[in-house]
DNA sequence: GTGGTCTAGACCACT
DNA sequence: GTGGTCTAGACCACG
C-alpha cells in the first residue's frame, strides 16, 4: 500500500494535505525545492495531473511557488507558512472537539482529560 | 458509497468502530436492539458477513451479546460502556498529541491552544 | 470424509479443539508453526474460511500468534497454554461425571471405579 | 436438530447406545415396553429398518425381549442389565483415560483431579 | 423474521 | 508462498 487514499476525498486534496503537513511542520524549509511532478507521481502513485492541481492548490495559497523551469519551491515567507500552520492546527483542534462531542465527552471535560493525559506522556 | 470507508482499515473494523461510538456515546442505549444483520448490511451497503464479523468483535468487547433468533442487543454492563468510553477518547487523545506533533507543536503548547479554542466556542 | 465431524458442533469449532488438544498436549509446541491455512484446510477438507476462523479463536484465547506473511505459531507463552490445558481437562472431568451420573452411577463410586481401572492398567 | 448424530458411527449403533444409557440408567426399567418401532423411528427420524437393526441389537445382547404380537420389552434379567452397565461403564472410563492420556496428562495424575474435583462438587 | 455456519472463489499485501 | 478481507449465496435452527 504506497499511500492510503480515503474514500470521501478528492485524491488532490489529501496529497495537498501531505504536502502540506511537511511545509509546517518544517520537513520541508522554506526555500527547499519541492520534489519534481514526475517524482511525486511516482511517490504517490497518482496521476501527474492530480498532482499538479494539488501543487497549484498550495500554489494558491501561498505556500509554494514556481520558478519557471527550475522546479517549485517552498515559499520563504515564514509568516504566510506560519499562519496557515495555526489555521491547520485550528482545524484539527475543532475536529478534536467535534469527534469528542459525538461521543458524548463534554466540551468542559475535553481540557482536563488533555492536562491529565499531558502528565502521563 | 454510502458510508466512505478508508482503504487503509478492513471494512468490518470500520463498521464496529461506528456502531461502538453509537454505543458508546449512547446513541444506542443499554439493552437497545441493534439492527438486525440484514438491515445493517443494507446501511452500509457491506455483505452480512462482513457486518457479522463487525458485531462479533463487538461481542468479544462484551459491548453487545445476541439472543439467539431474536437479534443482538447493547449490553445491560454500564460499567463495560464506561471502560470502552474511556478507553476510546484515551486513544482519541493520544492520536490528537500524535498529529500536532506531526505538525511541530510542543506538547505544552497544545493544552493551551485547546483552552483557548474552548473559549471561543 | 476423512476427518469425522460431530453434526451438533461447528465444524469450525471442533477443528479449533482439536487444535487446542494438540497444542496443549505438546504435539506442537511453543513456537512450533502451524501448518498453513490452505494446508490445514485440505487435511479437514473444510474451506479455508472455516479454518481461519477456528484459528482466529485460538489467537483470541492467546494459544496462537500470527506473523503475516509467515504463518501462524503457537504462543511462547507456556503459562497461557498451561492455564488452556488445565480448563480443558477440567471441562472434560465435568462431562465425564455428568456422563456417569447419567448412567446412574453415584458421584461417590466414580473415583472408586476409577482407582480400580488404574490399577488394571 | 431432532438428535445429532455423529458422522463417524454408523446411526443404528447410536441409537442402539442412546437405548442402552435409558436402560442401564433406569429410565426404562425391567419389563417397561419399550416404544413401537414406528414411535422410534418418528422420535431419531431414522428409518424403521435403522431403528430395527438397534433394536436387535440390544436384543442380542440380552437386554430386551420380543413378545411377538406384543412389542419389545426391557429384560427382567437384572443381572444381565448390570453386566451391561458395568461394561459401559468401563467403557467409558477406558475412553476417560485414553483422552487424558492424548492431552498429556499423566495416569496417576487423573484420580488425583478427580478425587480433588469431586470435593468441589 | 432472527442469527449462525459454511462454501466457493476472488483479490490484496507482504516476502 | 503466507495470512487477511470481502462478496455472493446457500442452508440451518429457532420461534
């Protein structure tokens, strides 16, 4: 299994994701160049289209750019990479409250379950 | 497709983690009949024998158990719900650290995020 | 039919027994592999879903472990298998009592009867 | 499931054992008429032929009696039902030890379990 | 109608 | 080659 696409979700939009995962988190720096189509492609195993429109996804929101016939690169603006970090990490967060709430944990209860659990780790 | 099932988890695991979050969260109530196989099988558009093996595990968790012609019901065993519960939002959390990890924010960062998103709510 | 199935019990279940028997009696033993699914299948002359399920039972009752694409072994736990041993003996003592009682023979005379035959022997 | 009978015996000697335990154990007593072939063999679903053939067996072995336009009957010869009963029961108990044996538990060890098994009771 | 068992046969991932 | 998953479809017992 090369990588494990869900069902629900445009393939695009979840190699976005992973790229995506890398810029913030700093796998990939500012400044790096971003592995060529043909090598994501082949990495991903998907279609080079599919990755292109997810390069331009990143491309839109300003977290790659292209240098025309030398490749894509991460963007060096550390503000824009920084604040779609908090954006990611906000989404996540709400999706954490969402699934908790649909089993029944109260939202009041969330945080200290997570003070608890921090103690252990 | 109804439902969305990941391609990276088999189908049944897929199935009983839902109906063990309706449970769990008391969508099902303790000695509530689930639907019968066949229904389920409909639902979620899944051969009965794949739902069958769902509910099996189920049973094994001790969250259900069947009488025999007359259908599977929710355990009477609060206490087993309550080990489940906690037991599911313990591995809900610990995936959560795991993910913002993943991301690059410090462990003690993430209570206070979760805090302050709490006041947002 | 070269096995000899009883029709009041699964098949599957009388295969997982007879399994269980040569577990605990040593006839494999602890990290012994177990023959192949499809081996196993065509020594009951059942199909291999019906062994894999007898076989998932004994990996639930800890007699087995699985290594995925290498087969199935009998648990290094040699406690596990004792304890196994020691409620199947136990099982089939109760059944023999019962089995006499049924005849009619008194719970009393049983162990004298026994005695005896052992000295025969 | 009117009896379950096993693939390995042939139905006649089954029957033929069934009949016997009902003896040996004192649900039919000496001179209790037996049940009418046609009531056998509605009661095992067997064939009356099946159901003669175990009949006269028994008969053979001195435990019941034909009067001719009358029906079959249990022996009045006691001695001859506890002969039988002994033999059963030594059967049985060989079969005891054998299993014992093929699961690895030493002869001299089964008394000793049982002896401890029959205080629990 | 309910759940349970079983078969036949296909496909997958891993090595 | 290994085990694992899944489907389609049949049959059984119980009520």
């Amino acid at each position: 299994m090369s990588f494990n696409f869900t069902n629900d979700t445009p393939i695009y939009l979840q190699i976005m994701e992973d790229i995506k995962i890398k810029i913030i988190s700093g796998v990939y720096n500012s400044n790096d160049k971003i592995p060529s189509v043909r090598e994501l492609s082949f990495k991903y195993e998907a279609n080079p289209n599919t990755i292109q429109k997810a390069l331009n996804e990143l491309e839109d929101m300003g977290l790659i750019y292209t240098e025309r016939t030398n490749g894509k690169f991460v963007t060096d603006n550390n503000e824009q990479i920084l604040k779609c970090k908090n954006e990611t990490v906000n989404d996540i967060i709400c999706d954490f409250y969402l699934t908790m709430e649909k089993i029944g944990v109260k939202r009041k209860d969330v945080v200290a379950l997570l003070v608890e659990k921090e103690k252990e780790l």
